[in-house]
C-alpha cells in the first residue's frame, strides 16, 4: 500500500481523502491531510490518519504520494518539501506553474530525487490528445472558460463587474494562458494544464467569460497540428462547497491515485 498525504482539506481534499479512506482510491491508503488550521476539523473521525498543522510531521510520515489540494501558494510552499521527501507529487494548483522559476526549482527537484510531479486532467479533458499532439508540430490551442457569476466572487473579476446585476456573458478576460493563471489562481488552473500539454504559456490563448445564463463551469478547447484537430466542451457540474471548482477535480485525482497501484491504465 503507497502511503498518501493530502495538502489542504477544502472541497477537493475532503472528497479525495474519504475515497482513499474508503478504499475507493486503489492500494493507497491515507496516512496524513496537512491544514492550516486544525481547529476546524475537530469532528473529523481523524483516528485512523493524522490531522496536523505541523508540516514536520506531515512530512516526518514517509509518505510515497503527497496530493496539493490548497492553491497556488502551497505549491510554493511545500512542492520541493514533498519532493525532497521522496514522495511523487500530484498537483491540482498546477497554474502556480506559470512562475518559470517555480517550475524549474520543482522539475529539477523532481528529476535529482528520482520522483514525479504528476498533473491530472482536473477540470478539463482532452489533456491525452494535447500532448501526444504536441509531439509533432502543433499550430494553434485556444482555451474558452465560462463560469456562472456565483463562480466569480472572491476574484479580481468582482472589481470589474456587478456580478449580482449582469444580465449579459461578460469577457473578463482575452490574452495567453501565463496571464490568466496568475490573475485566477483558484478558476483558471485548466488553462495552465493546457499550457503545460501543448505550445507553453505564451502562446496558449485564452478568453475568461462570466455568463449569466449557464449553471455549468464550462471549458471549450480547441487545437490544430500535424495530428489534426479537436474541439471539446466539457461542463463541469460545481461542487456545492465551492461553485469555482467541479465535483470532477476529485474524481480525477482519485483517477490517478487508481492508475498508480494499478497494472491497468487506460486514459492517460
Ligand atoms: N487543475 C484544476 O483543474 C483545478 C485546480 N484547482 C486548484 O485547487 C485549489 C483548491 O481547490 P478547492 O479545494 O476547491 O478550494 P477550497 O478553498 O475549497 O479548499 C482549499 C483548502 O486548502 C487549504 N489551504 C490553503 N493553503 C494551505 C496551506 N498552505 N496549507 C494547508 N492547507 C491550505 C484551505 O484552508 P483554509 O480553510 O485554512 O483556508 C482550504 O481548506 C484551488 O485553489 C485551485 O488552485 C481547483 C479546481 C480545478
Ligand atoms: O481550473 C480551475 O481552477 C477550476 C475550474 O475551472 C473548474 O473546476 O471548472
């Protein structure tokens, strides 16, 4: 059995730490959720895994995969710490990316302790077919985000904007995929995954819509090379915790925590 830790128990932590705590995840088993502040969880039935603020002894566990589920400031925070360790690290808040100096120090990092930094599909699709793509030539992917208001608040995008008035689909956002994972650490992180799949940050681009009319978290990609092309809508059902983020994030980690004690994969 690989011996898990989470980082961050929000809306994907919890959903990912009960599947692996009920089995559900493969031969993995939950040993440690790293919080800020431990208070809160006091009803947590935490018998059978450790519940700390202390990241010694999160860390001190041994653990074999170390999950951050807690936003771009805690892959800095603790991805090379993880690493360091000797645990393979999946990342959710895979826009902290964007920084080329973040991404180096933990890649390197990765390759000198002969682990893996891991990035699941997450929020989007088509992740598969983007980078096999990007092996031969790749000319164009676009990336469209559309989330219903209720998504937008807490962003920059409520300075903008009457959020609770608009009656109309509101661009936030039109640039490349560097920009808007930084300006939407919590919203745009599939545009990074993009990114990190098919032509780089810089030339990914993205538009970021507020619309009134959907109730789904929708994301259209398209791309174009020597493979072809395609073009997927996928609409993510938001969690009722945390209208920003879909019920499919944890469903796609549990995903890869099964591809990573299994000796069948398929969907990579
Ligand atoms: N790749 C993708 O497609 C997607 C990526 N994401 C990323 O996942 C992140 C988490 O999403 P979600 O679970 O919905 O967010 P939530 O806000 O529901 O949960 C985040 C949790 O992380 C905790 N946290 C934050 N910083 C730290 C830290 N330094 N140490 C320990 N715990 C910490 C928070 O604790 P506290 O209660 O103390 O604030 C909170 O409990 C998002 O910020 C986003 O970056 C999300 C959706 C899709
Ligand atoms: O990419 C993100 O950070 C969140 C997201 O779009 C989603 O859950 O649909």
């Amino acid at each position: 059995m690989k011996k898990v830790g989470i980082i961050g128990y929000g809306t994907i932590g919890e959903d990912v730490a009960q599947a692996v705590h009920q089995g559900r995840a493969g031969l993995v088993q939950l040993e440690a959720i790293l919080v800020r502040d431990k208070s809160k969880y006091e009803d947590s039935n935490s018998t059978e895994y450790l519940i700390t603020e202390d990241e010694d002894e999160f860390f001190n566990q041994n653990l074999d995969i170390v999950i951050e589920c807690a936003g771009h400031g805690a892959v800095r925070k603790y991805g090379e710490r993880a690493l360091h360790h000797g645990a393979d690290l999946i990342l959710v808040s895979i826009g902290a990316f964007a920084d080329e100096s973040l991404q180096k120090l933990l890649r390197d990092k990765a390759e000198q302790s002969g682990r893996k930094i891991i990035v699941p599909s997450a929020a989007i699709g088509g992740l598969d077919r983007i980078a096999a793509g990007s092996v031969g030539p790749m000319e164009e992917v676009t990336l469209v985000t559309r989330k219903p208001p209720k998504a937008w608040y807490g962003t920059l995008i409520e300075e903008q904007v009457n959020l609770a008035e608009l009656s109309e689909p509101y661009c936030a956002f039109e640039g490349v995929a560097r920009d808007s994972a930084r300006l939407f650490p919590e919203s745009v992180n599939v545009s990074a995954a993009l990114s990190l799949a098919g032509i780089g940050f810089d030339k990914t681009k993205v538009k970021v819509y507020v619309d009134p009319h959907i109730s789904h978290n929708i994301h259209e990609i398209e791309a174009r090379g020597k493979f072809g092309q395609i073009k997927l809508q996928i609409q993510n059902t938001p969690s009722a915790r945390n209208p920003k983020t879909g019920y499919i994030v944890a469903m796609s980690v549990i995903k890869t925590l099964r591809d990573m004690s299994s000796s069948f994969v398929i969907g990579i």
